[in-house]
C-alpha cells in the first residue's frame, strides 16, 4: 500500500497522508459524497470529482498489482522465473509493458513458428540469432536438420522454420515492443479515405490525415463510426525505415555469416506480426483516451443539466408536441402533483387551432398556470410559435423550452407505469416535461443518464464505464443539494449516499404505513438501514417537520454535539437559533476566529465553516444561488436574425470544438471554440457548463442548412470571464 500511497500523492500532488487516508475510507465502505462533505479534515477538503479521479486511478493501480502477481505465479509454475523478469514485471508500469513482457510465455495458438519448434528446430534459430558463426554457410548448418518425416524436405523448409522462430521471437521482446510504441505514438499518422463516392456526413474525413499525437477526441470517435459505418477506411502509418532502425539497434550484430538473415527475420517480424499489433494497440488507445475525453465530457454536461435551478412555487403547464396524434398536455401543481391532463390540436385546420386555444386558456385560467414547459422534439416549432400567439392574450404567462431526451423512455417504463398507472405513455411525457421544468434534478433521475443525451457518440462508449461515471455525477448532485425525507420518490432516495433501491423503497413504504419522518434518527427503524447505512446518508436527508433545527440542515448527526457548542461559543443555543440570529452567527465566529471555534467544539475547521454555513441557512438548495431559467413569451426565427444582432442565451451543450447556445430560435447557434474568449482554450468546458447565461453576437446564418454561427467574444467581455 506503501507505494500506492506515494504514486498516487505524487500523481495528484497531494499529502501522502491524505491520500492515505482516503484509501481507508473507501476501504471501509464510505461513499464518495459521505467522504468528501463529512471527513474534510482526513483528506484537505478534496472535492467530489477530484475523489473519484484518484479512486480510479487507485482501481488501475490495484488491477494493475493483481496482474503483476498473476504473471509471476504462471511464470513461476513454468520454471521461467529469473530474478531479472521478476524485477521487470514488479517495475511495471502499465498494463501494456505487463502484457509485452509475458508475451512469451502466454499459452499459443499454434502459429508458424510453434510448428518450427515441434519440428526441432529451435536450436538452429538460436544459433542463428546469436550471430558469432564468422565462417561457412548457413545452408551446411541447415542440412542437419534436414528430415521428410517432419515436413523438413529441403533447404528452404528448414531456413523457412528458422525465420519464423527468430520472427516470433522478436515479436515477442517486450523492450522492441515498448520502442515502437512510443515511436508510434510520437511519428505515427493516421490517414482515412473514403470506402466509395457515396456523400454522407463524413465527408469531412474522405482524404484525412493527421499524427496521432495531435488527433483530438471527436475526431478520432467520428472517424471510428465512418469506419463502423463503412464510409471510411483508415489506416495507422509510419516509416517503416525508422521503425526497422529500432529492431536492428536491438537485435543485429555484424560481421556474421547469419546477420542478413536475422535482418530479413527481423523485417518479416516487423510487417507480418508487429506492424499490425501495434496499430491494432495504437488504435485502441486512441479510442479509449477518446472515450475518456468523451466521458468526462458527458459528465461534465450532466452536472450543470441536473443542477438547473428548479422553478419553484409555479403551477406549470407539460407540453409534449406532436403532429398527428396531438399535443399531450399536463398541468402540475407545485408540488408536482397532477391537476389535470389533455390532447389538443394546435396545427391547422382554424377549427381545431381555435379549440385548442379555448382549451389551454381554460386550463391555465383555472389552474392558475405560471409557466408553460414545451419540449423540444417533433412539432415544436409548431407548438412555440402557437404558445407565443396565444400569451399575447395572457401577460401573466411565460413559456420555456424543455431538452425532452429521455421522456419517452421514461413514460414507457416500469417506474412510470407504477407512478401514473391511468395514464397512457404520452401523458407520461408531458408530466415528466412541466416536471423537468419545476424540478430537474428530481425528475431526470428517474431516467438512464444516458438517454439525456449531453454529449457526442455516447453510444459508442464502453457502457459500464459512462454508465459508472454518470451514476456518479448523479449521486454527487442529489448529495450536494440533499433530499427531503418525507416527499423524495424512490428514485431521488435511492441516488443517496448509503442508500440503494430496496432501502429507498422500504423508506416509502415506512412513511405510507407510519406517516412522515418526525427525525432523522427515525430512520433506523427502516428494514435494512443500519448503522452504516445510517452515517452515510443520515446527513443528506432533511426532515422540515423535526423538532430538531439541525435536522433539516445538511450538519451530520454525528456533528450535533459540535454544532451546539459551536452555538455556544458565540452566544446562542438552538432553542432561540432563528433566520435572524443565524445571519449574526458567521460574524461573531470569525470575530472568535475560527480556530478557537474549532478547539471548543472539538470539529475540525472546515466542518465548523460547514455547519456555521447550515445553521445559517437550514434547507439551503445550492442551486437557488445560481441564474434562474429563462422564461420567454415571443419567438424569433432563424429569418429574424441577422449578422451583428446582440442576444442573451443559454449554453445547452458543451463539446469538444464549441458550445450550443439556446437564444429562443428553435435552432440552438453553434459557438465555435475560437469565438469563446479571446484567450487560448484547449476546450470549451475549461470556461463554460451547460446552463451558463451567455451573451453573444450573431456572425452568421443559413437557414436553408438551419444553422447560426455566433460569437461569445465579440459580444462584449462580460459573457465570459477570461481571467
């Protein structure tokens, strides 16, 4: 563990001891949010992201440990283990250089030169590639080993068996391998062509050629489904003079009779068995550090989407347009309580257009509608441009534009199906769309984070991974804002720290059977929370309803004690804590300083900064201090704007070479990379996430292909901060 300890503090540039620490956490059970909110003082205060970076690489690292000890076990139980291999393998330091240097003892398929070997003529290709023979010719040594019996006819049968042993046996030399690797990775090209003359959206790549060292994520991922697809056809190059110049330094010694013949062995070695290995492995690496890039990104653009701020104390409208089979209309309380349900028929004929104003009046009028939730799939142009005929006559309503990905996968679920079993699928939707307006974070966790599509090719990924790496963007969110114990679905509590599906269903079934949580500590009498279970999610959970003041904050049941000697310190108890006094609470602890607070409560300081921040603030939602949702109540078309024309928007996605902004055109403008800030960026996330309030600057449109460039940069240096 010792050397973990130190790769990893040296990897992160972190505190050995922090580090440390932080393995026996998770060793013991503790969940990322339990760790980085409640042991602060174990590891610096480390933020969720930076957790889980450093327990992946603590996974690589102990995979990586594991094989070691796997391939000196079958090394040794072949009698092959020498003190050097075993020094080899310990020193390590991918998988990759492991797997190179057991490639000579991993169990075979039969190739030519095993068949050589059976044939008995391991030793001449021995004395061959050893290169002291000055005199003679390499046919009398052959001669020897001449045998019909065995296949070996003739000269060349038994030159040929030698040649592919020496060829294997190169192939096979972990140090030649780990040469050309990086050789690869720092001269070698990848050059795509086109398959056919048939036009696709890969067009961009049919005569393509880029080094591998400086080919970004999405092309790689682009380029990988044109292949897929059969569009393209690529190709890993290198010149193969200054690859051959790698294995000659390795291998070849002069001034011997059989030097030009390892030379050519060398040569069959290269293009017969390394060459394609290698590109193969090349290849693969550009697709898994692309998929990384792709990942981190999707996670990246999950975060900001599921911390939206939600819309709350509105009565809103779900509308899910359609064409044929009409629009599905649902209204929601503010609780998301369902008031009621409707289809309407906006598209022309007048008759049915005028019916489903008269319609959706009606609704809004009785209901008192705030806001109207339309979702951005088939029919909604249509549907906008309907809504913001008819809110000329409602002043007191505004509309929003809702990502609806995953609704329909939603509506026809089992967990839909449990929670409107009278509605049929489209009506789901439109409940999950005004939902996603008033709460998103409650309502996109019902549904696979890959169906929200917040990113490029997510479903090329390798799946467990993205779906791994989502769920935990997932858990860091709900932690982060915290859950009311006794309105939280089954999805919101099941994303918990310390809590799984079955706990947070036995925690609903306990409140419909016993009424709601009057405690946190209530919850230990939930089938199945335990002690353990209780620590880690006690402190995310709030109960509105508890006597306790504490209990609705995101202090930790084990902190309790702290925090009231830290009320204490300063002068208050929890009995008279109000808003009011609470507000005084921060100045009076520094005024103390922070230190002394933290010696006579016994916490560490930033758990005191922590819970002085709850005390003053109990239910505080992190997401009420970001921009609130743009509500709009007109429509701009592409044929409205024009070049120069100044708008506001908001960042709905985030890849590699830009950022999608919605400015209130059906069709989201593309800012390219370049017109993000005027300072170098090598991505657009290093100063924009999805949700951002951006002003930007219209360059240019073409609505015949329904695309508008724009710029953030020009629009003035307010939209970005590019300090």
């Amino acid at each position: 563990m010792e050397n973990t300890v130190n790769i990893l503090a040296a990897e992160f540039n972190q505190k050995a001891q922090h580090i440390e620490n932080i393995i026996s956490l998770i060793d013991e059970g503790n969940t990322m949010p339990f760790i980085a909110r409640y042991r602060k003082e174990m590891h610096g205060a480390m933020d969720d992201q930076l957790l889980r970076e450093i327990y992946d690489r603590l996974q690589y690292l102990r995979n990586l440990q594991k094989r070691r000890e796997e391939i000196i076990s079958s090394i040794e139980t072949q009698g092959k283990l020498t003190q050097e291999l075993s020094k080899s393998v310990e020193s390590s330091k991918t998988l990759a250089e492991l797997e190179d240097i057991y490639r000579p003892f991993k169990q075979k398929r039969r190739t030519r030169a095993t068949i050589a070997r059976e044939r008995g003529l391991e030793p001449l290709a021995a004395l061959f590639f050893e290169q002291s023979l000055r005199v003679g010719s390499l046919d009398e040594h052959a001669k020897a080993y001449l045998d019909p019996e065995k296949g070996l006819e003739t000269i060349e049968d038994v030159l040929g068996g030698a040649n592919d042993i020496i060829a294997e046996d190169i192939s096979d030399n972990a140090d030649i391998r780990k040469r050309l690797r990086e050789l690869f990775a720092r001269l070698a090209v990848l050059r795509v062509s086109a398959s056919s003359d048939e036009d696709s959206v890969y067009r961009l790549y049919y005569d393509f050629k880029e080094p591998v060292a400086k080919l970004q994520s999405h092309r790689i991922l682009a380029i990988n489904r044109g292949e897929a697809e059969g569009f393209l056809k690529t190709a890993v190059e290198i010149d193969p003079v200054e690859a051959m110049a790698v294995i000659r330094r390795q291998v070849v010694k002069p001034e011997s009779i059989s030097t030009a013949f390892v030379i050519s062995a060398a040569e069959d070695a290269y293009s017969r068995l390394i060459f394609p290995s290698v590109e193969r492995e090349i290849r693969n690496e550009l697709t898994d550090k692309a998929s990384e890039q792709a990942i981190k990104m999707f996670g990246a653009n999950l975060k900001p989407l599921l911390m939206q701020p939600p819309l709350k104390n509105n009565v809103i409208m779900g509308f899910d347009p359609a064409y044929r089979t009409g629009c599905k209309i649902a209204v929601v309380d503010e609780t998301g309580k369902v008031l009621e349900t409707s289809v309407v028929y906006p598209t022309p004929p007048a008759s049915k257009t005028l019916e489903a104003k008269n319609i959706l009046t009606r609704m809004i009028n009785t209901h008192k509608v705030t806001a109207i939730a339309i979702g951005n799939g088939t029919a909604s142009k249509e549907s906008e441009i309907f809504i913001s005929d008819m809110l000329r006559e409602l002043p007191h309503v505004s509309y929003m534009i809702v990502n609806e990905a995953g609704a329909s996968v939603y509506s026809a679920s089992k967990l839909a199906a449990e929670e409107f079993p009278d509605f049929d699928v489209s009506l789901r939707s439109a409940v999950s769309i005004a939902r996603r307006l008033q709460d998103p974070l409650a309502e996109l966790v019902k549904i696979d984070p890959k169906s929200i599509g917040v990113g490029q090719y997510q479903h090329d990924m390798p799946q467990a991974r993205l779906d791994e790496t989502l769920a935990a963007v997932v858990e860091d969110c709900v932690n982060a804002v915290g859950v009311d114990l006794n309105t939280a679905s089954p999805s919101l509590l099941a994303r918990v720290s310390g809590l799984s599906n079955t706990t947070a269903k036995n925690i609903v079934i306990y409140r419909e059977e016993n009424g709601a949580f009057t405690s946190r500590k209530t919850l230990l009498k939930v089938p199945k929370i335990g002690p353990k279970a209780f620590q880690q999610c006690a402190g995310f959970l709030r109960v509105p309803e508890s006597k306790s003041y504490l209990d609705n904050t995101g202090v930790h049941p084990e902190s309790y004690g702290a925090a009231e000697k830290i009320l204490e310190i300063c002068g208050y108890s929890l009995k008279e804590l109000s808003k009011d006094t609470a507000a005084e609470l921060s100045e009076r602890a520094k005024e103390l300083t922070l230190e002394r607070v933290s010696e006579y409560s016994g916490a560490g300081i930033p758990t005191v900064e922590d819970i002085i921040k709850e005390l003053i603030k109990p239910g505080r939602d992190p997401r009420d201090e970001l921009p609130p949702p743009i509500l709009r109540r007109d429509l701009l078309d592409i044929k409205d704007l024009s070049s120069g024309m100044e708008l506001q928007g908001t960042v709905r996605n985030v890849i590699d070479f830009g950022v999608f902004v919605d400015i209130g055109v059906h069709q989201d403008g593309l800012v390219h990379i370049s017109q993000i800030c005027d300072r170098y960026i090598k991505h657009p996330g290093e100063v924009l996430k999805v949700g951002d309030l951006v002003n930007v600057l219209v360059l240019e449109t073409d609505p015949d292909k329904k695309r508008i460039s724009l710029s953030i940069k020009q629009a003035g240096k307010k939209s970005v901060d590019t300090k």
